[in-house]
C-alpha cells in the first residue's frame, strides 16, 4: 500500500485530473446477463446485397482479402486513396476545395485525431472553449496539452447554444480556440453521412490547412505510427460505396431512434429532443423520479437488466467565479444516455427487459 501511494504521488498533474471511463466500467457490468445501451454496437443495412463482416460492421469490405497477405508484411503508413476519396467527397458535399496529398491526416480513429489536433493547437495555459455537455475525451485531451477548458453551457432540453454565454467566454479570454471548429476539421464528414460507424477499425482524420494538417500528421507518427492498414483499405473500398446505400442505412437508423424514444417516452423518460445526427438519445429522468442519473443506473442494472451511461459525466462545468455567477445546474443529474445503435434484437431485448419492469401504468418502477 505505501509503495502504491508512493508511486501515485510520481503521476503527472494532468494525469491525477483523469478518471476511469463511465462508459467502460458499465459495459463490464453489462457483461453480466444485462443489454447494453451504453455505447455503440456496429450494425449495417441488413438488404444491402454485398457480404459484410460477420459481427456486422457497417462497412462492407469485399476487397479487403485480396489485400490482406500483402498489407500483413509491409504496412503503409498512410494510404492515399482514402484522401483521394475524401477530397472528392468535401467537394460534393461541402464545396471545399481540399487537396488530398496535404490537407488530410490519417489517425487511429477519430479519437486519435481530435487529440493529435488538440495537441498541435494547443500551449500551456491556453484557455479552450467547452460547449457542454461533451463527450469527456474533449476535457481531457485539452488538460493533457495543458490547456484549460472554459465552458460554455447549452440551455436544456434542446442544448441550444445562449450568445451572450458564448460572446462572453470569448471576450474574456486572451487566446482561445473554439473546441467546435476543431471537431468539425475531425467529423464533419461523418455526421453529414449519419451512417458510417466502425469505431472497432480504428481508422480516422483530420483535415485542416497544410501547416496544421503535417502537425497532426507528425504528432500521430509520434503516438500510433500507424493506422490500422488493412482497415485503411477497407474504408476507401467504403467511400466508393454508392450513396443508395447510405439513404438505406439513414432510414435503418431512423427507425431505431424513433423505436427506442417511443420505448422510453412510453415508460415515463421525458424526450423533448429528437437527435437530428447522433446515435444517442439523451433521455430526461421525470420529476416523480428521485434518483440521480447515477443512482437510476445502478438500480437499473440491479433490477432492469439494461445499462445506460449517466449524463452527469458529459458536464464539465465550471465553479462560479467573479465572471460567473451562481446558477441552477441541478439538470446535470438529471439526464440518461442511451445508443440505439444496436441490432434490432438487442433493442427488442432491451425493451423486453424494461417493460419487465414497469408496474400495472406502464411506467418505470423507478419512477
């Protein structure tokens, strides 16, 4: 125990402000005969005629074993027809002109690349605009670079965004870069597409100017070396695709939404929010409820059998100060997040278990 408490004491300041995921600790519990609706699970557009991975993946790879005894010996680094492709596709969609040999850097998946762009923009005690709520990665990667997160809070139930709130993060900071145009370098094409989802392949990029883009480039050789390559190949085969089949995943993702807010809604959450582009929905714990979010998960997993994540850990929010005053931030314990992205028998599980669970109203006996 003292040798432990020693080493502790060894750990970097940045280092003693992080703790363990939420996320993964509950997927472990959910290991244990309970559905995870904690994070995302792959699936792909079942009448889509092309064979897919068999844990079904989204993308389909059918070029990928002809590749595979070759890219196993000799990996390249970075293959270029993923930026040919990309360079294509920011054209069509968004009118950018990108010039695929120096514009875009391939990471090991978008969360190396956030980091790697937070790394190449961030100095020491630069303060760092933080809509909240966020995903946690976003903190923490701008604590690591010894940056300092600023937040901005978004007005509930439809997280919008207060201009005076955001006029005055600005102003009353020296240097800042807005965390929300750093996402949207990293993600943009993915939200646009609301379709491709392989987190397991660990394949992502930047694309910012030429300078910035060589840094980020020169930060992931230094961290990863190397994105996965077959997977590399399997995504460029994935940018080919054709777009009916992306209308197709669209719908399949859709109508899982729209399945589990009517599953939640009708059990008692109140859903006034409807995501436009993600594939979680953040679900309000009613007012008859007297658990915390965190409270409401661990009973859930205890007496339900379903997993979700606690909206409290997607709030940074900072301590009033002279600049910021007091307010009623009681609405952070008040939120569950829950994927629907997740196999339609994995959602009919998950509603199986809840209905399970409700009394004679049809309501969560939580609630």
């Amino acid at each position: 125990m003292e040798l432990e408490l020693e080493m502790e004491k060894k750990l970097s300041s940045a280092a003693k402000t992080l703790t363990p995921s939420p996320i993964q600790e509950l997927s472990h519990l959910a290991r244990c005969n309970s559905i995870n609706l904690a994070e995302r699970e792959n699936i792909a557009a079942q009448s889509y005629t092309i064979v897919f991975f068999p844990d079904n993946s989204d993308i389909p790879v059918t070029t990928l074993g002809i590749q595979l005894n070759s890219l196993h010996q000799h990996l390249p680094k970075h293959v270029q027809g993923i930026c040919d492709n990309l360079a294509r596709k920011m054209k069509e969609m968004h009118g950018l002109d990108v010039d695929p040999l120096t514009d875009i850097a391939i990471c090991s998946g978008q969360t190396e690349a956030f980091a790697a762009a937070v790394f190449a923009l961030i100095d020491p005690g630069d303060e760092v605009i933080l809509f909240d709520p966020s995903y946690e990665t976003y903190g923490g990667c701008i604590t690591m670079a010894g940056g300092i997160p600023v937040c901005v809070d978004l007005d509930p139930p439809h997280w919008t965004s207060d201009p005076n709130k955001a006029y005055e993060a600005f102003y009353c900071q020296n240097k800042s870069y807005n965390i929300e145009q750093v996402l949207v370098c990293i993600i943009n094409y993915h939200r646009k597409l609301y379709g491709i989802k392989t987190a397991g392949w660990r394949v992502g990029w930047a694309i910012a100017s030429a300078c910035i883009a060589s840094t980020i480039r020169n930060i992931h050789t230094r961290i990863t070396d190397c994105a996965p390559a077959p997977f590399q190949e399997a995504v460029v085969t994935a940018l080919r695709i054709p777009p009916e089949y992306f209308e197709l995943l669209r719908s399949d993702y859709e109508s899982k939404r729209d399945f589990i807010i009517k599953m939640l809604a009708g059990v008692g959450f109140r859903i006034q929010f409807k995501p436009q582009g993600s594939v979680f929905v953040f679900a309000e714990l009613p007012e008859s409820c007297l658990l915390s979010d965190v409270e409401f998960i661990k009973e859930s997993i205890k007496q339900a059998g379903v997993v979700a994540v606690p909206g409290c850990r997607f709030f940074h929010t900072m301590p009033p100060s002279d600049k910021r005053p007091p307010a009623d931030l009681s609405y952070q314990q008040r939120y569950i997040r829950f994927a629907f992205c997740k196999s339609d028998a994995t959602l009919a599980a998950a509603a199986q278990k809840i209905a399970g669970f409700s009394d004679a109203r049809g309501r969560l006996k939580l609630f």
